[in-house]
C-alpha cells in the first residue's frame, strides 16, 4: 500500500517544483564588465606591474638536464626572460598595473575603439 502511493506523491511533487519562473535566473554579472581583469587591475601580476615568470629582474634560471658518460647531472643556466623580454616589466599591462583591454577602467563599452586603440600601437 505505501509503494502505491509513493509514485502519485513523487509525481506531485516533481509538477509543484518544475516552475517556469525559476528557470529564469538574472545574470550574475555586469554585461558591460571587462571580461579579462577584475576592478581594472591586471589579473597577471596582481597590479604590481612585474613579470610574474622572473619577478620583475629580467632574468629567469633554467634548469635542464645534461647527459654525461657518468649519468645525468642537473645543470642551471640564466637566460633572458622570454615574456618580459628583460624588461622586468608584466607582458599584459606593460609594466602598468592596469589591465590592457579596458585601460583601467574595469568597463567594456566599446571594445571596437579599444581594438582600434591597440591596433594603432
């Protein structure tokens, strides 16, 4: 007795939660938020405007293996740092600390004059 009537109660249960109006969520975003940084601030290096791959010096230690008679050794070499170019400087802000894509401002309202505005550079 109790297994027939679990079916009917389940399926009431099913119809009373399957409201139309529930499905329409409002977004959880800002439309004219800057898809690529948070508040204007370079998500890359936190704002502080320093490669985040040599911290900031323009120089980065590379470890690789070499292969010997006797086994394989470790060895260290420095090299230029390839995202900042030795500049020290982040390679999405440009040593800024702003974002690139919206300057700053953390607002995307006319991504054609931001595309027109790096083109040009």
């Amino acid at each position: 007795m109790r297994l027939t009537l679990l079916f009917p109660i389940l399926c009431v249960l099913l119809l009373l939660g399957c409201d139309p109006k529930s499905y329409q969520r409002q977004a959880r975003y800002d439309a004219n938020d800057c898809p690529s940084c948070v508040n204007g601030s370079c998500v890359d290096c936190k704002s502080t405007g320093k490669c985040t791959h040599c911290d900031g010096n323009g120089k980065r230690t590379t470890s690789t293996k070499n292969y010997t008679g006797e086994g394989i050794k470790l060895v260290d070499y420095e090299e230029s740092c390839p995202f900042c170019k030795g500049t020290g400087k982040c390679h999405y802000c440009e040593g800024s600390g702003k974002c690139g894509s919206c300057d700053g401002s953390g607002k995307s309202s006319d991504w054609e004059q931001s595309r027109k505005k790096q083109s040009s550079k």
